[in-house]
C-alpha cells in the first residue's frame, strides 16, 4: 500500500468512527417506553418488583435483567492491536469494535471498559467489583506477562466467563487452522516439529492449546526477542520457563532448520525467504502479524511451492481472524450460564472451526466474498467470518462441553436473534 492509499484509508476510517455521531455502539431499550403505563413498568413504582426479587435470589438477576446476555470487554491499554502501551482511553475504538463484532455475529450485548489502573492488583479489583453488572468478560488489549496473572486471579474469584481473547481467542483460530493444513500436508501434530515466534499472550497460550490437543513440548522451539526459549536461559519468565527446551538452537534461523510448521504471533519482516527454504517438506507458516507479517506471502511462496500459508490479512487467503471465535464460543457458554470457560470448551471450538471448514461453501458467503468457488485445500484452510454456519457450529459445541465438563449451570437453549 502506497503513501497516498494509506492516507485515504487514514481518511476513511476517522470519517467511519466520527460520523454521523461519534463512536460505534449506542445503548438501545428493548421494552417499549413511550406511554405512562409503560413508563410505571420501566422504572418507579414497577421496577420495585424485580428489585425485590433479585434481594430474595440473585439468580432471577438472569430472568429480570440484560445481566445474561451482557459482556464486559475491558482494557488497561496495555497492548493495544501492535500500538503498544497507548492507555486505555485510546483503546476505546477498539473496544466499541468488539462490541459490534459481539453484537453482530452472536447477538450479544457489550459495555466496553477502559480501565486506568495503578497497579494489576487495582485492575484485578475494578473487575472483580464490577462482575455483578455482566454475565461474562472478555478481557482484551493486555500486556504480558500480567495479562496471565489477570486473567487467572479474576477466573479464581469470578463465576462468571473470563476469557482473554488474544490469548485464548488466537490460540483456537490458530489450532483450527492447524489441524486442517496438517491434514492436507499428510502430517500430524504429535510429529511435527513446531516454531512459535513470539512469546507473548498468543504465542504462550497457542502452544498451550496445542499441547492439550496432542503436542509434545519438546517439539516446539519457542522464540522471543533475544533467540529460542533454551533451558540454559537465566532470563525466563514463568511463562516461556514451560516452554524452554534443550536444544542446540540459539537463533531463529536455527529453529527453522527442517521445521514442520512456523507460527508467528510477533513483528513484521522476521523471517528471510532463506529460513523458509530450510523448513522441511511440505511446511506450514501462520504469519500472523499484522499490518505486515512475518514473511510476505510471495516471499514465502518464491521459494516453497509446497507451502501451506495463513496471515491474520483479509486480503490473502487463509486469514486468521479471531472474529471466528469469541462471539460463537461467548455465545456457547452465556447460552448455558458456564461458569467459566475451559479447555474442553476450547477444544470444541477448535474442532467445530476444523469441521466446518470441509463442508461445500454456501453461495451466500461465495457472494460475500465476491468468489465462484471456495473448496477445502490449501488455500481454504478455516471458515470465513461472514459463514452464517458459524453461529450453528460453534456455540452447541461450547455448549456441550460446558455440560459434558461440568461447569454448565441451566440446560443448554440456543439464542435467537435478528441482526
């Protein structure tokens, strides 16, 4: 993209977010209020009754309130999209993004939050405070390493979904996608030799997940700014300590040699088309950074024509977008009042996400997307966001494994609702 291009695009999107009125999301009521009768009903005296209710069993707070349906995304700014530390009222377009994602993909409510918080124990407490008003928060845009502590310390003390969706939302994207592309390639995952760029919130949670789905930990060589993750290393937080390995490898060029898959979840231009070259037979790369990833997709392909790509791009195929997962796996588990979202329930995702990408492609989502044809390969890996069976695939499947995993608390009734 051009300097005239990038100021177009510039242009357009403060246009998109200013007008006609500031902002992406509005608080709109669902009951009528427009005569007195109804007016008595909304607030004083009729709103009395459901108070009085809710004092007796906090639980009718899902019958007479939004609280079900209501998500949290809430911020500190920390690690907003590859900005950086921009503080959390700068990370409020982002946000009011989710919200609208939420909203127009599941039919979930949001309140965005943008937290300025002293401390992680100040932010932990914000949320902890403020839980009541929701029935599930999607943290987001948080710094590693506390991004971990936050989220645990708040599933610990919350009953209530807690979910942070660069780590976790990425991780499932990324593993769906994973599984389909080593099924092309006739490979399969407690074989292949992986390379994780990137040791933050999505590289730590995604080699998570793949370790719950199959992976040995000695097959991953994670890599961080300074080289890989090796056991010889005194600078290791707690989280890359999981993942360090002995090994000989010192530098991502190392790594590389006759590796299988190469996820990147870091910085733009990282890797050389002579690194790609060394990978081993039909090799797999997720460069996922974004605006720019890792290696360039023609850079990539000049020298591996048995290659299988992704990138987090629209304009390329194989986009990982975590669009593909949090509305539908929020919705699973509001749908059954989860108390929590766990690892089965990731799990299902992932498969379900996998599942659905080797059914025939409807003509409306060929029509979205201005193709004649999409069919399972190497360059149709994971749905597309606009795949309205994302609604019909993910969210039962979150369901199920919440009731199956024992952290459902009503049966499972799925949501209705007109976008």
């Amino acid at each position: 993209m051009d300097k005239k291009q990038q100021e177009l695009l510039r242009e357009k999107a403060l246009d998109y977010h200013s007008m006609p009125v500031p902002g992406k999301i509005s608080v709109v009521p669902s009951k009528p209020c427009v005569q007195q009768d109804e007016l008595s009903l909304a607030y004083t005296p009729g709103v009395a009754e459901p108070v009085k209710e809710i004092a007796k069993d906090p639980e009718l707070a899902y019958k007479y309130t939004a609280k079900g349906n209501l998500v949290a995304v809430i911020t500190d700014g920390t690690a907003v999209l590859g900005l950086g530390n921009v503080g959390s009222l700068a990370g409020k377009p982002v946000m009011e993004g989710k919200g609208v994602l939420f909203k127009q993909f599941a039919g979930i409510d949001v309140f965005d939050l943008e937290v300025n918080a002293p401390s992680q124990e100040s932010f932990i407490e914000t949320v902890v405070n403020i839980a009541p008003t929701f029935g599930g928060i999607n943290l987001e845009d948080i710094a590693a390493p506390h991004c971990f502590e936050i989220e645990k310390a708040l599933k610990e003390r919350l009953d209530i979904p807690v979910f942070h969706d660069d780590q976790h939302g990425t991780a499932i994207i990324i593993s769906a996608g994973l599984l389909n592309a080593l099924e092309i390639q006739g490979k399969t995952l407690d074989q292949v030799k992986i390379v994780c760029i990137g040791a933050g919130s999505a590289g730590i949670a995604s080699m998570r997940l793949l370790v719950s789905l199959g992976v040995k930990k000695h097959q991953i060589n994670l890599v961080d700014r300074k080289g890989v993750v090796h056991s010889g290393r005194k600078d290791l937080n707690i989280y890359k300590m999981e993942f360090s390995t002995t090994t000989e490898d010192r530098t991502l060029a190392d790594a590389m040699q006759d590796a299988d898959v190469l996820i990147g979840v870091s910085g733009s231009n990282l890797v050389s088309a002579d690194m790609v070259a060394t990978m081993a037979d039909r090799p797999i790369i997720f460069a996922l950074s974004n605006p720019d990833p890792e290696i360039a997709p023609d850079v990539a392909r000049a020298v591996r024509d048995d290659l299988i790509m992704a990138t987090g791009r629209s304009d390329y195929p194989n986009q990982v977008n975590n669009v593909l997962g949090f509305p539908f796996i929020f919705r699973g588990a509001l749908d059954v009042r989860a108390s929590t979202i766990n690892t089965q329930m990731e799990i299902a995702a992932v498969q379900a996400l996998a599942k659905l990408a080797k059914l025939p492609v409807p003509d409306e989502v060929l029509k979205a997307y201005g193709m004649d044809s999409l069919t399972f390969g190497p360059d149709y890996i994971i749905p597309k966001p606009f795949d309205p069976r994302l609604m019909a695939a993910i969210p039962p499947a979150v369901a199920q494994a919440a009731i199956d995993s024992g952290i459902a608390q009503t049966p499972y009734r799925a949501y209705k609702f007109k976008v």
